[in-house]
C-alpha cells in the first residue's frame, strides 16, 4: 500500500518528475489487510489521491497529497489505510540563491544527522549472529520455511535491548527470486504471537533508491522507542553503505500484538531453545578446578564488572565503624587497666577516625538506620528492614548473589536451601542473579 501511494504521486507529478528528491509520508493509518482472493475474480484495490489545497510550501519545493486505500469485500469497498504524501522536489532554477543555499544547508544537516544516528545505533550492537543460524532458528521456532526473499539480512549484529543493525542488498532477491514454502497468512507449525502494524508517523524514502542501478547495499539500524503490554514501536534508518547517504528514515512504526508482547505468551509446549532466535555463550570457569590465588583472581575481577559488588560509599561505611568503635570504646573503659592493649585496639585513633566529630555524629544518629539503639529496630516500624536493606551490607549480599551465579552456571539444577528467615535481604540481593539464569536454564528451586 505505501509503494501504491508512493507511485501514485510520482505519476500525479510527472511534469515534475526530474525535479523528485524523495517522498514523506505522514500520519499513516492501516485498518485492515487486503483480502486475497484466490478464485477467477482476483483481487481488485484502488487508492483515491486528493491534493492539498495548500499544495506547496511557501518555496514551492513539496506538493501535497491525502490519500486512501480500499480493497474489495465481497461487493463492497473497505478502507484499508490511510495518510498523507509530500513530494519534495529539488529548487527551480530561477530560485533565489539564498533560498538555494538554504535549501541544500537543510538536506546537508539532514544527511548529517541521519547519518550519525545510525552509527551511534551500530556502535551499540556488539553482539553477533550469522544470517543462517538467525533464519534457521526462525524456521524452527515459527515454522515458517521462508524463501530467498525474506532472508537477504547480512552482517547482523544486535545488543539484546531493542538495538540491531544489518547490510541488505537492494535487488539480489531478483536473481533466484522463489516463493515462500508455507502461506504466512495460514500460520507456521509452532503458535507464535502475530504483530499487526497499525500505525505509522513518518516514512522518508529518497528517490535515488529508485534512480541507483545494479545491486547497492544498504545498512540498516533500528531500534526500539517505545514498548508496552501489546503495543511496541521502533525507529529505523537505512542509508547507502559505501557513500553513507541515507534513503530511508523511518519513524514511529507502531505494532500492535494480537495477545500480548511477554515472553511467556509465546505459546505453551515450546521448548525454550526453540524461543531463543539470538543467543550467546556463556564460559564461566569451574571453580573446583581452580586453586586459591586463581579462585581469588577471578572472582575480584568479576566483582570489579559487577556494579552491584562494587564496594558502599566510603563515608557511610566509616560513619558505621565510628559509631560501633565508640560504643566499644566506652564499654572498655569499664574494664581494668590491664586490658589496656584490647582497648587500643578498638578505638577511633587505630581505625584512621580520630578526626571525627563523635559526639556531633551521635547527635544525627536518628537519621541513620545502621545508627538506631537495637530495641528500637526490632521493636519500631519497618526499621529492621532499613537497617539490613541499608548500603553497608548491600556489596557483601551482593557478592554473595554473584557466587552463586557462578555455581547455578556450573550445576543448572542447583537447590538452594535457606535456613532460618530475617528481614530478606540477604536473599533479595542473590535472587535476581539467579533468576536472570532461570530465562535460560531454569531457576534453582529454593527449597524453605
């Protein structure tokens, strides 16, 4: 329907057509599919092209249409889509030169920019896939057996949180151009959820897509703006690989899901193998294997790449130890002279401290939960969870939490058995680094 729209108007301006610099469609509505009918009647569409009143811009370089497209029902006519069409047409001769040179500064800084924002999308995408491993995993998880046409993708890449980016060539499908095995319309072997596109807020397409001969590449990089329950939408902008210029940009494609976009609506009886179309592998050592220093090694580096281990701010963690050594200092001062050694050892002085205010620190006690009188914490409130939830403990937790993801990686049916029940902090740091391993290998059953 939008190549309909586009060619309608290139016919409508054919006393212009040499001064075409590209298309933009606006504000694009699809209500519904065009019915395919297979008897000796055939399929029978049209689309109705209005022109705008105001048909150009004040330079006189767009010419304006509104359009709508309807396909047959039975004996009458449905709308399918509907939208808006700008020509964009190069500057006439007798242009003012300031409008000239305005007119090109414009398409410069549009270039430009599409063009930046497609290699900031790709410098995002380090992870990898070949082009027969992604269709074939495609194959296997829909069923659908795909013909030469719908798998031209090259050089795919991708960074698992809505970004991708790949090379299609133009017109290779025209060599060995064969249909696809199974009807998609019908459905594939395996229930997978549908996506209807719905609505679409600006297509750009430039017209040396059609003037350029033989068989161009195109690099292609989208990403996702918008995602919710059922609906998601993307950005995509494709621009010649060698000379960088760009030929499409499209923006606000919105797809609506027919039950929902969760992973765990995918259908029920598929193997979770068969759900993964881009995957990588994870190698994580055998710490049994490893001695003392090695073990020590490799887990430090891996705390250092963990932002959840990284050590609590080092002015909480002494305002913690100041306040504890206090309270020492002065029970010990109840002790004989001759535990003198003890006491120097656990006061401000030893710990580097000496320079704080103690009694200014106490006098804010009540504003730090690791502060609070012990009665006070077990008896007042939700203190309890805010003194173990707090940052002095959180990197330990953490730690612990990045441990025994390396052991759920060595032993996928690992059973965790927790003795004893506090306030859940603990468990509330290891948990989500299990629970990113059961999307792929199953969650270790805690057993209470």
């Amino acid at each position: 329907m939008l190549a309909v729209a586009i060619e309608a108007a290139r016919q409508l301006a054919a006393s212009v057509e040499d001064r075409i610099l590209g298309n933009q469609l606006d504000n694009v509505r699809f209500l519904r599919a065009v019915n395919v009918n297979e008897s000796e009647r055939g399929v029978e569409a049209k689309i109705v092209m209005r022109r705008r009143g105001q048909a150009t811009n004040t330079s006189g370089q767009k010419l304006c249409y509104d359009w709508r497209f309807f396909g047959t029902n039975g004996d009458d006519w449905d709308e399918c889509a509907h939208g808006s069409n700008k020509v964009e047409l190069q500057p006439e001769s007798d242009l003012a030169p300031e409008q000239a040179r305005f007119s090109e500064t414009r398409r410069r800084r549009f270039a430009r920019s599409v063009t930046e924002e497609l290699e900031a999308n790709a410098e995002k995408c380090r992870l990898i896939v070949h082009h027969s491993q992604l269709y074939r995993n495609m194959l296997k998880r829909s069923g659908f057996d795909y013909g030469p046409y719908f798998q031209l993708l090259r050089e795919i890449s991708y960074d698992g949180d809505g970004h991708a980016t790949a090379i299609l060539p133009l017109r290779d499908y025209a060599l060995t151009m064969r249909y696809a095995g199974e009807d998609p319309c019908v459905g594939g072997g395996n229930p997978v959820p549908t996506i209807m596109f719905s609505h679409l807020r600006k297509l750009w397409v430039s017209q040396q897509l059609f003037k350029t001969g033989g068989n161009p590449q195109l690099r292609v990089a989208t990403h996702e703006t918008m995602r919710a329950f059922r609906e998601a939408e993307c950005r995509t902008t494709v621009v010649f690989d060698d000379t960088a210029e760009p030929v499409i940009v499209l923006d606000g494609q919105r797809g609506t899901a027919i039950t929902s976009l969760q992973k765990s609506a995918e259908g029920e009886g598929i193997s979770e193998d068969s759900k993964q179309l881009l995957y990588s592998l994870e190698y994580k050592p055998h710490l049994s294997l490893l001695s003392e220093v090695e073990k020590s090694a490799y887990l430090t580096e891996a705390f250092k790449k963990d932002s959840r281990c990284r050590p609590s701010h080092k002015e909480i963690v002494d305002l913690a130890d100041a306040i504890s050594l206090h309270f020492i200092e002065a029970a010990l001062d109840r002790i004989n002279r001759e535990n003198q050694p003890i006491k120097d050892k656990w006061t401000l002085q030893s710990r580097d401290l000496g320079h704080l205010d103690i009694q200014g620190v106490l006098r804010e006690a009540d504003s730090e939960p690791t502060q609070r009188l012990s009665k006070k914490i077990i008896f007042e409130g939700n203190l309890a969870d805010e003194f173990y939830y707090c940052d002095v403990f959180r990197t330990n937790n953490s730690k612990m939490g990045a441990y025994m993801d390396h052991l759920a990686h060595m032993n996928p049916k690992l059973r965790v058995l927790e003795v004893g029940a506090g306030t859940g902090s603990s468990t509330g740091r290891i948990l989500p680094y299990l629970s990113v391993q059961g999307e792929e290998w199953g969650l270790p059953g805690p057993v209470r």
